[in-house]
C-alpha cells in the first residue's frame, strides 16, 4: 500500500545475516488452493555478523505451526515476515505455512500456469513460499519432497528418489533462495545427452506442454552449443548429472536460471519454422545460452546483496553477447547491441529513470532489472577486457571463480580480481559502477600539416541523485584514414580518462610510412562501439560518405550510413530542406557490394527508429514532434524506393528463398535482407510482392514480414484473417498477431486498434506475452503512442491500472513508456504529466508501480 510510505533500501545500510543456514529441507503437498509447505532448517551463530533479531521474510503465507528443536513456538509476525526467540545456537527450525498457487497472478513465488506449478524466486519470491532469510548471501543447500498426483514432480538438483505420488530431490551446491524451483504438471520431455570435458555424463530434458514435443529442438541444441562453448571459451564444466529447462506461458520475464532447473518464458523454447521467425531463433540461442552460463556466472558465485545485481546480470549478458558472436557474425552482433544500447539504455540514462549500474538504493528490486544493469553492466564488463586485453581478461576470470565459487560476493571483489592480476589501480574505472548518465565525449581535431591532434572533452550529465560526475575511463579504439580511402595504421585503443585530454598523431610520419602523399588523415573514432558514450563530433556528410565507403571497421562503416540516414530524417521531421544524394548512394554502393554480408546490408538499410530520431532530435536543442518524424520516415522509405526501385528488387529476388530453411546466420542473414527490401518495395508496388510472398510463404519469417509490409501501407486486411484462422490455436503465434496490428496501425488509428484488440475473445491480458503483445505495442508505436488526441495515453494507463492489483511487476515495468515525458512539447508533457499522475494517485497502487511513477515525476 502505497500511503504505508514504502521503505527505501541502502546498499550502505548492509549488513551479514546472523545466522548461517546448514541445510534446507522442504516438503510441498500441492494443491491448487491449499498447498502445505513444510521447512525443516538448520540455523547456527554466524560468527562473523553482529547481533540481531532472528528475522524470516514472508509474505502472503498462513503459518500453521512453527517448532524449535522439536518445541512448538510462537512467532510475531508481520506483513513482511515473522521474529521469534531462538537459543544462543545451533538450532532446527521447522514451519508449515498454507499457500494459495492458483490465486497467484503475481507470478512470483508457487504459481500456476495452464494448470502447471511453476515457481519465481527471483528476486524476493521465496519469502511467498515459506518463512526464510530471503537474501541471496544465505546459501545453503537444499533437499526437496513433493508430493502430488501430478505425473511430473521437478525441482533443484539430482533426483533422489520417486514412487507413486512423491518425488525428491536434493541440490548439493549451496545456493541461495532464490535460485530454488519447483515445477509439477502434466508436462512431456524432449531428452538429449550431454558429456562434460571431464567426462561427466549429464541428462538433458526440455519439459513442454504436450503438443509442443516438435518445437524443442532449437533449445537443446543451442543448449548444447552453450555447453560446449563455457568449456572452451571459460574452462567451465556443468556440475550436476541432470539440467531441466521448462517452458512455462505466464511469465514475467524471459527466463531463470534456477539451479538445474532452468524456467523459460514459452517464447523463448518454442521455434519450428513455421511458427517462430529468425530473430526468434536467434533469441531462443542467446536465452538459452545466458541462462546456461549463469550456472557459473551467478549460482557458483552469486551477489552479496541485490546492489550487486550486475555482477552477475552484465557479467552473463557479455558472456551470451560473446556466445553470439562466435555462433553468428561478430561485427552483425556487435552493430545490433550498439542499437540496443542506443535506444533504451541511453534512453534510461538521460531521463527521470537513470540510475547507476549499481544501484545504491531501491524500494523493490524488481524495478533494477533494468537496461542500465543488463545492458550497460555488460558493456562495462567488454570495456574492462578491452583495457587490460583478452589473456588478462582470462586470467582475471580464473581468478574470480577460484576465489569466490560458493561465496556470495560484490563488484569491488570482482574488480579485485583483475586488479590482481594486471596490477592495474581500477579505482576510477569503477565509477562505470557508481556514476548514472551517458558520457558525452566531444572531439575536435586540429592538422597543421603535419600533426593530426584530437583534443577530447568529456562530460556526463547530471541524473537523479547525482549533480557532479568525475571523469570515466573511456576506451576509444580509432584508426585513421588516408584520403585515398587506405588504413594508415592498425586500429588502436587510447584510454580518455581526463575532462579534457589531447592526443596527437604524426599524420606525416604514417603518410610516408605508407608511401603515401602527405594529406590530412581522416579519424575513425570509436570503432566497435568501444564504449558506451555519445560521441560528439562535426562530420559533414562528405566525412560519413568517405567513412561508409571505405572504414574498415563494420561498425564504424554501418554508423557513417546511419549517420547519413539521421542527417535525412532530422532535416525532413524538422522541415529544413535537404539533399539525400549521399545517403541513396551510399546505400547504392552498399546493396551492390558482392563482399559484404547481407545481413549487414539489413542493418544500413533500416531507417533509425522513430523514437531514436526523438532522441536525436532532442539531444540538438530541438522538440521532436512524433508525427513530423513518422512523416518524415515515410517520405524517405517512398523515395528510397523510387530511386533504388531495380536494385531492391533484385536484391529481394537473390535474397528471399535461400533454400530449405534453417535458422542459421547466414540463410537469416539473406532472409533479413529481402525483406528490409520488401518493406521498401512495397511503397510503390502496392503490397504487390509482399501479398504474393505472404501467400507462398511456408516460414513465419517471411510470412510475418510480408504481413507487416502490408499493414505498413495500410492494407492487409484478408491476410491478418487468414493468418488468425491459420494460428488461433497457437499462443506464441497469436501474440505476434495482436502486437503486429498495433506496432503498424498508422497513428491516428494506433489507440483506437489496440483498444478493439483488447476486446478480442482471446485477448487473456493476465498472461503477461498478451499483455505486452496489445499493450505494450501501443507504446512501441511512437507516433500513434504520442498522437496529440492523447488517446494512447489514457487508454495505455488504463490498462497498467487494470494489471496493477493483479501483477505488479508487469504495470510497473510497463508504465517505464512514459519515461520520455520531458522530451515534448507543453501540451503533450501536460497529459503525460497529468496520466502519470492519475496513476499514481490511484488508491491502492502496487509498491512497485509506485515507485516507478513517482521516479518519473522526479
Ligand atoms: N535472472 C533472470 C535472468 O536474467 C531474470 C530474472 C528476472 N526477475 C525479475 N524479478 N525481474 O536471466
Ligand atoms: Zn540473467
């Protein structure tokens, strides 16, 4: 309730439980309404804490009985927990509590799905199973029983025993609470086999709905692939004889990475070709992979506290971002997590939301599972291998796992670690961890003939809580360019650590060195994306010409065309007259290249995202009108397709069927490219082409994306038809959809589309996918979002108060759409401003929608 004044939590405030937990013992008898949970733990003194009450978390319990060795006891308890007086030491804990699954629509804690027990711990679910110190530096190791009819009875571990009606299971590696789980239903497994280096044998099993038997075979094989590559790439083996991943549909988030008992968001397990998409493949692979990795990253060695979340969550981002990259095209991977930071994390970092990557303070954790934890934590973790390079980078890995396996520990001991080993000082580098906002590094070069000097100015905003920022260390990898288009040296990183610092090339000396007439060098500067920060540079279109022609870095050469295309948009969305030659030549240049890969093509033929425009917009001083940018977008999708019409087309014929489909890079690759071209040719052939791929398409990869082209120009109407009648019985499906039709109705039509879908018989807004298929489109259309009827706002508030009492975490993590408020002009940062406000002052809001809102009100 928020009038109770929610309780802020201080990463300063931390402090060891005083007790240690010797061993978990639980028993569940299930039962939709009334499940018992009975706890036998073994507590004792920790000699290394201070003195304190004896305190378990719990919430949403009702305690039947509670015993200390054997004597019945008399608890206090609160709404958030229970205190109760225990001997000076060790002592056997044991409780029963009554649960409610069925009624759980939080989908934290014991909840059902589709008639299955599944379980979210993380973060603070445990305390809604059973009274416990729910903080993650407890570990300990647990042993289960369940006992129900259920004909499969999963949790943490090595099966220890079955029979009829019971199971039990026992999980010997130490962990903490919310890595437990427990799943029982009726589900069927997909098995395979997996043997470690060292030769452990481990059974594979990927738990579905019965029906879904025939989508399970991309997961375990992207499952396998993680393994293989942990062991080679980190020397880290699997530990148990059993690793289980269930599929479940109602879940908050994408996946967890319980202890051998990964739980899955059904979207990211299930894929055939027919009903999943490339970009569902590839996701599925990554997902898998992360959750995999996190076995070491995270359950092995787990956080201190949940300050610490990034310890493990940009650790095991970078790591899935490497797996990736090594599966697929690295310079492709690289260029898509540039756009991811971009356009959210920046997004986060320079509005009301912003936050360090270590948080110092929250009132409910789920609310850091953020882009900035994620995200930016996993770029700070690429930075920190780029400085000290790949063998330290290994050896410092070695070290961290060595040193803390089985200890729950902070990002100061995991810094420690490559201190260690480099005997480098990285005490200013950690203020990546503690400093929020998005660096803005200036560049301004200077050449007297002979010397090329850059002189760089950086700057981080202020951000809520955080006026004055201390420099950052900055790896800048660069290179530089003759004018004749050739590399005068090997790509190098310098470290920016000052406000203000120079560098200087001899620009003469590498002419000569080269044989190459002296001329002024042309900078390629943050090759790779080498660190998460604005750069600031004048570069005239010619410079972005030059660089998309010939920088040898892809990510460099990929940004130069996206700059072209920025350059277009923003004149065109603010009404200044511009020449797009530059950019439909380039792009020329680029489609007709036979060398480069075609996804890369994809990727520089994608405009910038209308919300990413609004970003650019306002970060040069200027308001962005939504529908002056969709405009704008449009205007240029029509021309590029009138003055590259031959080239698209024959770039969608090469492209479109490569062959028996497989959902590898390369056939993804081409699949992409046709139909970024589709979507472009679309504009002058009426739907044409895409109606008849639409029609022959046996993938949903081009089923989809032929849907989509003929939304976009408003048409499509028999095929969203056919398309439903064809996949009503399929969930997964079905939310691509509802959220298609929203993402592509034209703006002044967006709202009210979304609100017809929401009265669709299968419209089932509890299960969070639907939810964020209708809803949460809304939000990704930017301009029907912020249409200026303000329709899209109400009707989006609605919903999120609609979800609040019944999940939480979902209308708080949905309500984050209106973060960009402050961008706009008056009248819209009026209804926004006075939307957010209806929210928060409705009675009863949720601690976590609270806090969000009360965030963006700042
Ligand atoms: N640890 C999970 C993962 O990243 C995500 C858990 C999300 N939990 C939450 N409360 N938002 O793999
Ligand atoms: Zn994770």
């Amino acid at each position: 309730m928020k009038d109770a004044a929610p309780q802020t939590i201080h990463l300063k405030d931390y402090a060891p439980f005083p007790w240690i937990v010797d061993r978990v013992d639980l028993t569940f008898r299930l039962s939709p309404t009334t499940t018992r949970v009975l706890a036998r733990v073994a507590y004792r003194p920790n000699p290394e804490a201070g003195d304190g009450p004896f305190f378990l978390h719990g919430e949403d319990l009702r305690l039947i009985s509670a015993a200390i060795d054997g004597t019945p006891v008399a608890p206090r308890i609160t709404p958030e927990g229970l205190t109760c007086d225990v001997p000076d030491r060790a002592f056997l804990w044991e409780a029963e509590v009554e649960i409610a699954p069925e009624s759980n629509t939080a989908l934290e804690g014991l909840y059902m799905s589709g008639g299955i027990y599944s379980t979210q711990c993380e973060a603070e679910g445990f305390r809604k199973i059973t009274y416990y110190p729910d903080r993650p530096d407890v570990m300990a190791p647990f042993r289960v029983r369940i006992e129900s009819a259920a004909p499969v009875l999963l949790s943490n571990g090595n099966q220890t025993g079955r029979g009829d009606g019971w199971a039990e299971w026992d999980d010997p590696w130490p962990k903490p609470a919310y890595l437990f789980a427990l799943v029982a239903g009726d589900l069927v497994a997909v098995r395979d086999r997996f043997v470690t280096r060292a030769g452990r044998e481990v059974d594979l099993a990927i738990w579905v709905r019965p029906g879904d038997e025939g989508k399970c075979d991309w997961a375990l094989t992207s499952l396998k692939a993680s393994m293989t590559w942990d062991e080679e790439t980190y020397g880290r083996e699997y530990d148990l004889d059993i690793f289980n991943i269930v599929a479940v549909d109602d879940f908050n988030a994408g996946a967890m990475e319980n202890k051998g008992l990964n739980i899955f968001n059904s979207a990211l397990v299930l894929a055939s070709p027919e009903t999943a998409t490339d970009r569902d493949y590839e996701r599925i692979e990554a997902v898998i992979a992360h959750e995999y990795f996190h076995n070491w990253t995270g359950n092995r060695v787990t956080c201190r506290d949940w300050f610490q979340l990034c310890l493990k969550e940009g650790l095991t981002v970078f790591r899935d971002q490497q797996f990736t990259s090594d599966m697929r095209s690295a310079p492709v991977k690289r260029i898509e997590d540039a756009l991811m930071m971009r356009s959210r994390q920046f997004r986060e970092d320079g509005g009301p939301l912003a936050h360090p990557v270590r948080p110092e303070e929250f009132v409910e954790i789920n609310n850091f599972y953020t882009t900035t934890v994620y995200d930016k934590g996993a770029e700070v973790v690429s930075m920190l291998k780029r400085l000290i390079g790949d063998n330290a980078w290994r050896a410092g890995c070695d070290l961290y796992f060595e040193r803390h396996d089985g200890q729950a520990v902070t990002i100061e001991d995991w810094l420690r670690a490559f201190a260690d080993v480099t005997g480098r000082d990285l005490s200013q580098f950690q203020r990546w961890y503690s400093q929020a906002g998005t660096p803005r590094l200036s560049v301004t070069e200077a050449w007297d003939g002979e010397t090329l000097r850059l002189t760089f100015v950086q700057v981080t905003p202020p951000t809520p809580g955080q006026p004055d920022k201390g420099p950052q260390v900055i790896p800048l990898t660069m290179g530089l360019l003759h004018p004749d288009g050739s590399e005068l040296m090997p790509s190098t990183t310098i470290e920016v650590t000052e406000a203000t610092q120079t560098v200087d090339f001899d620009g003469a000396a590498l002419c000569a060195k080269q044989g190459k007439p002296v001329a002024r060098p042309v900078p390629s500067l943050l090759r790779d994306f080498s660190a998460p920060v604005i750069l600031d540079r004048p570069l005239t279109t010619e410079d972005r010409a030059f660089l998309l022609a010939h920088d040898t870095d892809p990510f460099n050469r990929w940004e130069a065309g996206r700059g072209l295309a920025r350059e277009v948009l923003m004149a065109r969305a603010t009404g200044t007259d511009f020449d797009d030659a530059a950019y439909l030549d380039g792009l020329r240049a680029v489609l007709s290249d036979p060398a480069l890969d075609p996804a890369f093509k994809a990727l520089v033929l994608a405009l910038p995202s209308e919300d990413d425009l609004a970003q650019s917009l306002f970060d040069a001083g200027t308001t962005p009108d939504p529908a002056a940018i969709h405009d704008a977008a449009e205007i240029q999708r029509r021309r590029t397709a009138e003055a590259l019409g031959d080239l698209l087309a024959e770039t969608h014929a090469a492209n479109a069927t490569p062959g028996r489909y497989c959902p590898d890079a390369d056939q993804a690759g081409r699949r992409g490219l046709a139909n970024a071209t589709l979507s472009l040719l679309s504009r002058t052939d009426d739907g044409a082409r895409a109606a008849a791929q639409f029609a022959e398409a046996d993938n949903m990869t081009q089923s989809l994306a032929a849907l989509s082209a003929l939304l976009n120009i408003g048409r499509g109407a028999e095929e969203l038809s056919t398309f439903e009648a064809r996949w009503s019985g399929d969930r997964l499906v079905m939310d691509k959809w509802f959220a298609l039709q929203v993402m592509c109705a034209a703006p002044d039509k967006a709202a009210d589309v979304a609100r017809g879908l929401t009265e669709h018989p299968a419209f089932t807004w509890k299960t969070p996918n639907r939810f964020r298929a209708v809803i949460g489109s809304l939000a990704g259309n930017a301009a029907g979002f912020h249409h200026a009827s303000g329709a899209a706002y109400t009707l989006f508030a609605d919903w999120v108060l609609k979800l609040d009492p019944i999940n939480p975490q979902t209308a708080a993590r949905m309500s984050t759409a209106f973060e960009t408020w402050r961008r706009y002009d008056p009248a819209r940062q009026e209804r926004i401003r006075d939307t957010i406000r209806r929210i928060r002052d409705t009675p009863g809001l949720s601690r976590d929608t609270g806090e969000m809102v009360e965030r963006m009100l700042g």
